[in-house]
C-alpha cells in the first residue's frame, strides 16, 4: 500500500482540450485526420485563438477524478498529471496552432512534422507531450486485464525478452536509472530484415524530455541515453569490419542502406509507456518513491487496452525469412 499525504485540493483548470495523440488504428485514435502540411511561420494573434484541440476523454476519467487510479495515483495526483497537465499541453496546442493549415492535424503528426525544425521547437514539445501523456494514461484501469489473460501476446513477449520477469526487470530498471524526465517505451519495430529472425520484434526505447517514439522524428527521437552509454561500449558491441559483400554483415550494401536511416530505423509501433516526469509521481510517492511508484505502475497496466493497441503480427507465431 502507499502512503499518500494529500494536500488541499487544487484549483479546478479552466482550460479544456486536445484530440488525439494515438497511432492511426489503435483503439483511442481520434475521428479525424489532417494531411501534412509543410510548416509556415505561425501568427499568434489573439482572435486566431480557438480550442480545435481537446483532451481526449479516457474510459476511467468519470472514476479516477473521483477516487484516483487504485493502487496507483491519488485523485489529487490524477489531477496534476493528466486533468490539469493535460489540458495546459492543449491550451498552449491551440494557442501555437491557431489559424495556421496545420491547426486540424495529429499530434502524432504535429510532433513528426516539426521534429527537424528549430523554430517550432515549442510546437513539437507541446504536441508530443501530449500524445505521450495520452499514451500512458490509455493503458491504465480501475479493474486492469493480467498478462495472463492473453496468452497469444505474453507469448510474443516471452518469444523476445526469454520471460515476462525479464521484460518488467528491463522496462522498470531502465525508467529507474533515468536521470531526468521522459518515458520508456515497449515497442513493436517491424521489418528487422536479419536472417535468422523474424520479421519484427519487441524492443525497449527511452525518450527524455518530449521526444518521441517514432522513427519519422529522425534525431528528435532521442533512443540512445549518453549516461549509459558511451563511444567505446558501441564500438565494441558494433565490432570490426568483417564482411563487406553478400547479405550478412553490418557493412553489406542491404545493411548500410538501413544505416542511412534514422536512429532505430524501422517501423516502430507503440503499444506501453510509462511517465518518468516527476509531477506525475512526486505528488504521491514522494522525493525517493520514484521506484515504488515504478513498480506500482507494473501491476496497474491494463493488458488487455496494451493488446488491441499491439498490431496484429506482433501476436503471431515467429516468422522465419527462408533463402
């Protein structure tokens, strides 16, 4: 159980707001769709101010503003990190958007967009912070489906990671020895093209601050942590050039034209992600209850919103490429 020491309630935010933030397909995606549209200088005048963006509504958001997550997050903690927080990533959403081409489109699409472009650094935060945060919350529940309770997917799981322990051990380690704010993420990366393996797997990627997840974001991706990792432990996994023709080896024409693309460059699919920033756990768990907050995190995902989010490959047995 958590000890939580609840303060005075806080102010009710007057802001509302937001559509979106899932992938396209995944079973909160928003109705509505707007092509890309390369970016222009964006006017803030105060009549183009208009909510075009809302906070999405979660299935539990009626129960968790009234009794908080169980065993999870206080109703005051619910408030902060999704009611208020929330609604702030939309009003400013709305604000950075307002008349311009783009004003209808995804955050998921937001964020990829202006993922290159300097001066719309603030648009990307905004955007992905709230696709991200959506994304978190989308998987929580007030009665949360076990693992065990869908065999085809936790067998996916086990296929990649050797055990679900060593799944959780990974995802809870990792988001723990962050220093400072951002999210870990379960993905599904297709087209691993390796011999030998199936075409796509499981793989485990952190992003700090708001980056995101996708590899279309290119370096605003942000997968590689430089406090755990360093120049020589790369080059030392990566080895020498020992193959530079056929199809095996990191130097073969196939591979070095995968090389060109961004870092973790294949189709990443998000399907889980926990919230590492510090409003969100800090409220209840306090200054050094990071990993309680972690590990209570673990037991509160519902599986059964993380399996319809899974694309349906991933649920599959392993595909074998044959040559």
């Amino acid at each position: 159980m958590i000890t939580r020491r609840l303060a005075r309630p806080l102010s009710q935010s007057s802001s509302s707001a937001w559509v979106c933030p899932a992938c396209i397909g995944s079973p909160f995606a928003p109705r509505q769709a707007a092509a890309s549209i390369l970016p222009q200088t964006r006017r803030q005048q105060p009549q183009q101010r208009r909510s075009i963006h809302h906070v999405p509504p979660l299935t539990y958001d009626a129960t968790f503003q009234q009794d908080g997550i169980p065993n999870f997050i206080s109703k005051y903690g619910y408030k902060i990190a999704w009611t208020e927080y929330q609604a702030l990533m939309v009003q400013k959403l709305n604000e950075l958007t307002a008349g311009e081409p783009y004003e209808h489109s995804l955050t998921k699409d937001l964020a990829i967009q202006f993922a290159r472009d300097p001066m719309s650094a603030s648009l990307f935060n905004h955007a992905s912070m709230a696709h991200n945060n959506h994304y978190f919350f989308s998987t929580l529940s007030t009665h949360p489906s076990k693992l065990d309770n869908h065999p085809s997917l936790k067998q996916s799981l086990i296929s990649t990671f050797g055990s679900i322990e060593t799944l959780q051990m990974t995802m809870l380690d990792t988001a723990s020895a962050m220093f400072g704010p951002g999210f870990v993420w379960l993905i599904w990366a297709r087209d691993l093209d390796i011999v030998g393996t199936r075409r796509g797997g499981w793989r485990i990627l952190t992003t700090y601050l708001a980056g995101t997840p996708y590899v279309e974001a290119g370096y605003r991706q942000q997968g590689i942590d430089t406090n755990t990792n360093n120049a020589s432990s790369q080059s030392a996994y990566r080895g020498p050039i020992s193959n530079n023709v056929g199809y095996m080896g990191q130097y073969t024409k196939a591979n070095m034209d995968k090389a060109k693309l961004p870092p973790g460059g294949t189709n990443a699919q998000p399907v889980l992600c926990v919230n590492t920033w510090e409003h969100v756990w800090l409220r209840d768990y306090g200054i050094s209850g990071k990993r309680a907050f972690l590990s209570d995190w673990w037991d509160t995902v519902d599986w059964g919103a993380v399996e319809q989010i899974a694309p349906k490959e991933s649920k599959g047995p392993a595909q074998f490429i044959r040559y």
